[in-house]
C-alpha cells in the first residue's frame, strides 16, 4: 500500500492552472518514486512466493527423508497431547520444551490439539510447521476455531487419505473438528488415525454426542483404527459410553493407570484425554508429566491386532 500510493503522480489542471491537489510533480521525482515503489514491492512479492511455498509444505510432508511405512519391529508408539496452544500455565511459551518431550516417547504417531499457527497468544509461532520440522516428521493440520487454531496428525512415515470432519456447534461457544489420516505398516496395514477436540464445558454434552454420532458416522471403522484427543469427557461419562459401545477401547484402562488424570496443570483433576483403539492391542499406556500445556500427554504403545 505505501508503495503504490507513492506512484500518485499530480498533472497541471487544463489552461495552465494547477489542480488542486497541489503542484506537478517534476519528472525526477516520479521517477524516484517509482523505484522506492519497485524496492518494497519486489521482496515483499518475494516472500509472498517463498511462504505460500513453504506454507504448502507446513500443510504436507516436511521431513527430508519420510518413509511411506511406519516402523517395521510390529509395535508402535502414539502420543496424544493438548498443547494449549503453546502456552504452559505459567506462561512461558517453550516449543523446543514441547518437542523434546514428545520426542523423548520415541513416537510414530502424534495426535495434537490446540495447535496455534500465528496465534499471538502462542507468541505468534506457526506451530504445527515448526514441530513437523524440528521433529522431522509429517504433518497434517485441519482447522477448528479459525484457520489458525486446530488440530494436527504427525508422524515419522507418511499419512494418506487425510479427511477433515467439521463437527456440529451445538451449543458453541467454539468450532470444533476431528482430522483423519491413513498410517501404513511397515507390514502394508492401514491404521485409520483421528485427531478430534470435543467441544468444552460441563453443560455440553448434548453437544458432544452429536460430535461423536457425526464422527462416528463420517468415519466407519473397517480395519484397525486409534482416536485420540481432548473429548472433554470423563470416565463413566454418556460420551465414553457412545464409544466404548461402539467398540472402542481405552489403551489407559487397559494397560495403564485408571487413576492418573490429564487436566489441568498443574494440578489435575480430570482424565478427559484418550487414546483409543479397534483393531489394535495396546501393550502399555501412560500419563505424562510435562508442565508445558494446561493438559498432560497420553502415550499408548500398540500393534495391530492379528487372528
């Protein structure tokens, strides 16, 4: 905008008179303007060019070298974590802390939300690209809230047939979406992965069962399958009965500590943070401890169940 208004270029009115916008500009002096206007317009084309590319690769693959199957040793590793976008509770904002503690799980599979890409609140960091490339990992991002605010699948091979599922507002007061991806074996079985966010407050589970019959219809479970995220749901809860009957299983209550609770830090009191499964055989599960979210993570070890 300031390079093109300075291209405005004043002519003398008819008859000799000058317009009323003031003198004519001398040749010499538009001249010089035009070439201020080419010095800022020709870098800021520039990086508009370089960040739609390296945009596109924040919404794809971004490690050097993915491979397109997961581990070949028949176990895996997911991680489940809401970030709060970035933000720990005491306010700090530690993306390099958030990495090491998700790769310290030696994890294949990531299932985030409240990923935050510019939000100012996260100090302005695009957090779903800079932990795709720092963990040198594949990501996939589907907003939520806005376009800037969602939840993310990454993972150290690729992920396939990515599908993101707007989930109904109900009662509000914010968007939510659940994202699907496909993760391929490194015996060639496709795991079906989701990433969902539930919508919050106590009052709502009407709504949260509407999310969950939209997901779970819009995504059949035909083959061996994990959904993880924030359900904003409990134990016990008419949410995880819709899911524990529709064949879900928690990889906590299975082979982990039913007691250990996700939310808030630092003191939580709630266990509102899944991972579940069909089709897959968890073989341990555990609470994190990391204070850097206003939510611990949950990591599940499995492999996909064989007759």
């Amino acid at each position: 905008v300031v390079a093109l208004a300075g291209l405005r270029r004043r002519t003398p009115a008819a008859g000799g008179e000058q317009a009323d916008a003031g003198p004519a500009v001398p040749d010499d002096r538009v001249a010089a303007r035009v070439n201020a206007a080419r010095l800022l317009l020709i870098p800021g084309l520039v990086l508009a060019v370089v960040g739609i590319l390296a945009g596109d690769r924040g919404w794809s693959t971004t490690g050097a070298t993915v491979p397109a199957q997961a581990s070949d040793d028949g176990t895996l590793t997911v991680v489940d974590w809401n970030l709060h976008y970035g933000v720990a509770p005491s306010t700090a904002v530690d993306l390099e802390g958030v990495a090491r503690a998700i790769e310290a799980q030696d994890p294949d599979v990531v299932t985030l939300q409240e990923v935050e890409r510019g939000w100012v609140f996260g100090g302005g960091a695009d957090m779903a690209t800079w932990l795709a490339h720092r963990l040198d990992m594949t990501i996939r991002f589907a907003p939520a809230a806005d376009q800037q605010f969602g939840n993310a699948v990454l993972a150290r091979s690729a992920l396939t047939d990515v599908v993101v599922h707007p989930l109904p507002y109900g009662d509000g007061p914010q968007d939510r979406s659940a994202l699907s991806v496909t993760l391929t074996t490194a015996a060639g079985e496709p795991v079906r992965v989701t990433s969902v966010h539930l919508q919050h407050r106590e009052s709502n589970t009407p709504t949260r069962l509407a999310q969950l019959d939209a997901l779970l219809a819009a995504e059949p479970v035909t083959g061996p399958a994990l959904l993880a995220g924030d359900l904003n749901a409990v134990p016990g809860s008419p949410e995880l009965d819709v899911l524990t009957d529709a064949g879900w299983v928690s990889a906590v209550d299975a082979v982990g500590d039913p007691a250990a609770l996700t939310s808030p830090v630092p003191d939580p009191e709630h266990r509102i943070d899944w991972v579940l499964g069909q089709g897959v055989t968890f073989t341990e599960a555990t609470v994190g401890t990391s204070p850097l979210s206003d939510h611990l993570p949950v990591t599940a070890r499995w492999r996909v169940t064989t007759d």
